[in-house]
C-alpha cells in the first residue's frame, strides 16, 4: 500500500539540489591529484558527510564541540552484548528509556526530562534522518537495528544548531559497520527461544581506491511474555576515491520485521501475581523499510570541503489489533477481545537532500572555522484503517484514508572563532521553513494547508582551563514541529508554531591522572510546548504547555589497579514541570528524577567482563499525576506511579583467537520484575535471560 503523491507533486527544489550535486560528481577532472591508503578509504567514504565530527574518543577532553558529547564504540556495545540501542542508550547521562519490549521495535527516548512518550530529539544514521515523519507523523515506527551499528554519538546542548528539527533533548546518530576485508560471521542463542545470526563480509580493491561490503542479520525469537518476532535486516555499502579529490558513498538497506506486540499490557492483578503472558496474542506490528542514501565529498582546497548527501527511504507499518469487550475484560482481570479486527496501516516515504561547506578561513583577524547548510526535504504518509474481522484473513472496509504531505526547507550558518589558544566561541543561525498539507480521501478529498518558518539563533563557547580540562557551554533556540494531525486538526489551519524552547548548558570535562570525569548543568525552558487538553472538544491540541526543565549530569571514570575499572554516570532533573494549563504545577509523564548507571569492568589478556547496574527513579505515568495505576480495563489515559527500580547485568567475553571471539549475558540478574511502562495496562521488563554468542572472522 504505497502512495503516489510524491511523483504527483515533487518539490522542485529538491530536483535542483540533485541536479546540483549531480554537476558537482561530473567536476572530476577538474581537480589535482589525491592519494589515500585502504584504511583510510574504508573510514572516510562512508559516511561523507558527518552529522557529529568522531571525537575519536568515547572519553574526549578538549574538543572544539560546545555541548555535552558522549560516543559509544564498537567495543563498548561488544562488552554490553546489547538487543537494541535502546540497551545501549539508557546508559547514557541525560537519556530515559520507556521500552516496550527487549528488542525496543519503536523508539521511546526521553532526553533532560522530557518525556520518554513524546520524542523531542533528532534520530539518525549516517546522517540521515530515519524517524519515519519528522514533520507528517509518528516518528516512533522506526527503531535501527543494533547489530548494523558501529558506534552511537549522542550530542547534547549548543552544538545541535547543526541539525534539525526536533532537537531539543539533542542528537543521537547511529554510524553503520563498514566492513572491513574479509568475512565474520556471529552466532547468538538464548532465553526465550531467542536465535541470531549476523554476517559482516566485505573487500577493497588492489589499489585500495574501492570497497565494497555488506552486513546482514536474521533474528527470532518467542519473546519475553510470547512476544514473539522475525526480523531480518539487510545493509550493503560500496565506495571509491576519485584521482580529485573526491569521494562517493552508497548506502542501500532493507528491513522487515513481524512482532507480535500491542498497545496491550497487563491489567494490574495479573501483573501484581507475577503474570507472564501475552496479553494481546494476536496483536501483530509488520514493519518494512528500505532506504537509500548517496554521499559525495569534495575537497575543493586545503581550507574548504563541500559534502553532500542524498537520501530516500520507504516505510510501511501495518498495525493489526483486535477491540476488546471493556466489561468483560474488567470482571476478568485481563483483556477479552471480540472478533473486531482494525488495521492502523501507514506508509512513509521521504526523500531529501543536504550539503554542508566547511571552511577554514581568517575573520576579523581571528582563525575561523566556518560551516554553511542547506536541506531540502520531502515527507509523505499515507494513513488508512482497515476495518475487518477475524476470519477475514485481514482484509475489509478502508474507513480511513487520508495523506499528510510536509514540504521543508532549512539553512544555517555558524563559525568557530578562535579568540586565542584557549577560548573559542561559536555562534551560529538555523532557519527552518516548511508547509504542511492534509488530505482526506474518504471524505470527498477534502484538503487543508498550513506553513511555518521558525528562526533560531544560538552561541557556544569552549575554554581550555589546561591540557585536560574544558569549560564549555552555550544557549540556543530549539523546536519541534507540530506534525500534520495537530497543526491541522478537523482540516483546520489550527495556527500552531512549533514546540519552542530555549536552551542553557555550562558544563565541566577533563582528566586527572586515571580519572576521568565530566559534570553538565542545563536548562530547557518552553514557551510553547504542544498540549493535549484544549477547551474546544472538536479540536484535540494547542500551543498552551509552558514548560521547564533543569538538572545535571555526571560522568566519572577511573582506572584501578589488577585490570579492573569503574564507570559510571547520574543525571538529576529536579524540575521537569508544566508551568501553565490543566497539569500546571505537575511533573511531565516519564521523566524520572534520577537515572543512574556504574559498571565494575574487569580486563585481562584475552578477557573481558563487566557487571552493570541500571537505575530509574519513580516516574509518572501521565501529566495529571495519578498515583493509583488502574484496576480495571475502562478507556482514558493509563496513569500512576511507577516504581523506581535497578538492574543488574553480567556480561564477559573471551578471545579464543585473533579471529573467535566468544561472548555470554546474564541481562536482569537478580530477576526484578518492574513497571517499564503504562499504555492501556503495564509494560513488564524482561526477567532474567541467558544468551551465549561466538564470533569467526576469516
């Protein structure tokens, strides 16, 4: 079930911008001659253009960035033995998880206290945005699976300017394996019947000018409470270095996954006695995507370098679920369902193209690094509800159907100016401009637009106090867009800005010896935060939610004696509060007080092992602030107070040889059974699971 809209109506000024990029490619022979070795060919081709610079560091000290950067590499996401980002994720300072289940098929990130239901930050991979509607719809559908991932750079604070939209709670950007010559294939097995197989294999040319390489995997599972799954995922990447200075990436991928999960959990009884089963065992979530992204750099001379990066992806979600009979479910204290079956099925579709110009250069008799953007973007999703029953195989009424469209232009500047050796300051201007359309095919094509421009300045700034140790900080403006459903609610221009906030951080890192520490202040204050809850019953939003939030962060390392090591890291968010509306006074929904994580790691020659602990304070479930979790099955917004808890995992690996690495998890250690989350019932976290791995290369 695709849509043809975006051959219908293509934005033009994406067609210039390709035509753009185009005629750079053809400018090969007009350029010197460059060299370059065969492993800087497989680091630098993909990806060309870097949404985050690779600080080359997960425990950087000086670095030219004005905000809180945290990068996870390949090793450390080996040594957590992770089924998701997510797994890798709620380690991060600042980051709140709300998962549904382990392998966290869609996207439920909180970052600095706001809430871990709404996201207001930047998913990407490569650069590429991969939330499926930035500007049309959920951008919760999509989730990159974890074993194509190389390492996650998460930015937080002034330096998010770069980016946009939705870059409030900051940047996360998932950098792909680029395999290297050779093939390794990685085995694992586990609890809950889990099965997996990865296979990285790829090659260089003599010359070492070209590679090519591919990373597949094939998961199953039954699942933590029967949630069973099959996922496949698929990526293929290829490359060259011109004789010019110039470089061409590709990047094509494919997934599909079947889950049977729900908005579904377990009614409070059940979940009080220790249940464990699906509470919607026919419930599925069938998800599809494919994605295409070219990047090109050029290397125009020793001061200045034009990257660009055209991307398209294509994504369907089909969401089956059965209705449920409210009263009989209550009497029984679980879910009874009817033979009703409704099909909540989209489709997304987005293409888009960005170049950035860097360049190094004197102004005002000061060393500058200067950097210039522009995206053209264009989203699509194609919204229809099937109304069927249980013999009918999935098939019935299309009661719904409706088209979102959102057409979306952005540009920025900013420049770091070197004051002297040790202070650097960075302003920098975003501007986002973009027009929403809606249209309504089961009723009569009925049609409506609204269009928004959002200007957002910012300024950072670094000093170095010494060799190893930085201040940095910065205020920006940030926003995230009211997608097509709010703004144009009842096909009525509802006249809503986007969600606007503005920034403050001041933040401390360095290292001491075989200490390692970092500690960030930060500030995010709403004027005009999307609320549900408005007067007017016909209409179901507003620009009426001032809100605020402010805390801290720590991150402490140090280096023992024996081979060992601890890691470790805290955010405390005091106020995460709405300042005006019906919730006034209240604290948002899924933004815990306190998040806290340590590790005890253990090396040794050829083995490593860490014992981990996960904290997550009490957080509530809704903005009304209900302490009391539902007893029975009544519709309405699922509130109460969830519990805080901590989770232990153990995790080792053993190097058998240069090329086998053999790897083993106990994830939930002590068996806690807690609250992840409400929906309409109790998201349960997985219980104590077993997995066991090993690795060849050859």
């Amino acid at each position: 079930m695709r849509s043809t809209l975006l051959q219908q109506n293509t934005l033009s000024p994406v067609a210039l911008a390709v035509a753009l990029a185009c005629l750079s490619l053809n400018a090969v022979a007009q350029q010197p001659s460059t060299t370059a070795n065969a492993s800087e060919t497989q680091k630098s081709i993909m990806p060309a253009l870097e949404v985050i610079r690779v600080v080359g560091s997960a425990t950087p000290v000086l670095l030219e960035q004005t905000g809180t950067v945290v990068l996870i590499n390949r090793k450390q996401i080996e040594q957590i033995q992770p089924l998701s980002t997510e797994d890798i994720l709620r380690r991060i300072p600042g980051v709140n998880i709300k998962s549904e289940e382990e392998t966290a098929i869609v996207a439920n990130v909180g970052i600095r206290g706001l809430s871990a239901s709404e996201s207001k930050s930047l998913m990407l991979e490569d650069g590429v945005p991969v939330a499926p509607g930035l500007f049309v719809g959920n951008d919760r559908y999509f989730n990159p699976r974890i074993q194509r991932v190389e390492q996650i750079e998460v930015l937080k604070g002034s330096a998010s300017l770069r980016y946009g939209p939705s870059t409030i709670g900051g940047v996360v950007n998932y950098q792909t394996k680029t395999p290297d010559d050779g093939v390794t294939v990685t085995g694992r097995a586990g609890s809950f019947n889990l099965q997996e197989v990865s296979v990285e294999a790829g090659g260089k040319s003599a010359s070492g000018d070209a590679f090519a390489g591919i990373v597949a995997t094939h998961a199953s599972s039954d699942g933590f409470m029967d949630k069973d799954y099959k996922m496949t995922d698929v990526m293929a990447k290829a490359g060259v270095i011109f004789s010019n200075n110039q470089k061409l990436g590709l990047k094509i991928s494919r997934y599909e996954n079947d889950a049977n999960i729900s908005y579904r959990g377990l009614l409070l009884a059940d979940y009080q006695a220790g249940a464990n089963y699906n509470p919607a065992p026919d419930d599925y979530f069938l998800t599809d995507r494919t994605a295409f992204d070219i990047n090109h750099e050029w290397t125009l001379s020793n001061q200045a370098t034009l990257k660009t990066l055209l991307y398209w992806s294509e994504m369907s979600r089909d969401y089956w679920r059965y209705n449920v009979d409210t009263a009989a479910s209550t009497n029984a204290g679980r879910w009874v369902y009817t033979d009703a079956l409704t099909g909540n099925n989209r489709s997304f579709d987005r293409v888009g193209i960005e170049t950035r110009l860097t360049v190094d250069h004197n102004l005002l008799g000061l060393l500058a690094n200067s950097e210039f953007g522009l995206r053209f973007m264009q989203e699509e999703a194609n919204d229809t509800r099937i109304r069927a029953v249980r013999s009918s195989d999935r098939t019935g009424l299309n009661d719904r159907h409706r088209i979102d469209s959102a057409d979306s232009v952005a540009a920025y500047a900013q420049s770091r100016l070197e004051l002297n050796d040790r202070f650097a300051i960075t302003p920098g201007l975003r501007v986002e401009s973009y027009e929403q359309t809606r249209l309504v095919l089961s009723n009569g094509n009925a049609t409506a637009k609204t269009s928004n421009t959002e200007f957002l300045p910012g300024v950072g700034a670094t000093y170095n106090l010494s060799d190893s140790a930085q201040l940095y900080g910065g205020v920006y403006r940030a926003f995230s867009p009211a997608s097509n459903g709010v703004a144009l609610d009842g096909l009525t221009d509802q006249q809503l800005d986007g969600e606007r906030s503005t920034n403050f951080e001041l933040g401390l890192r360095g290292k001491q010896g075989q200490l390692r520490y970092e500690v960030a202040a930060f500030v995010m204050d709403f004027s005009n935060q999307v609320v549900t809850g408005n007067s007017d019953p016909n209409l179901s939003q507003s620009n009426a939610g001032a809100t605020e939030h402010s805390g801290m962060e720590f991150m402490l390392g140090y280096q023992l004696a024996g081979g060992f090591s601890i890691d470790s890291n805290a955010t405390w968010v005091p106020t995460s509060e709405f300042k005006s509306g019906d919730n006034q006074g209240n604290r948002l929904p899924y933004a815990p007080k306190i998040i806290a994580n340590l590790a005890l790691n253990y090396q040794l020659e050829q083995l490593s092992a860490a014992l981990s602990a996960h904290h997550r304070g009490e957080q509530y479930g809704n903005g009304d602030n209900t302490v009391a979790i539902p007893t029975n099955a009544a519709g309405g917004i699922w509130g109460g107070l969830l519990p805080s808890y901590t989770v232990l995992d153990l995790t080792a690996q053993y190097n058998l040889a240069d090329n086998v690495r053999l790897f083993a998890a106990v994830k939930n250690l002590t068996d806690k059974r807690y609250i992840t989350g409400l929906r309409q019932g109790i998201y349960v976290g997985p219980e104590r699971a077993f997995e066991l791995g090993l690795s060849y290369s050859f």
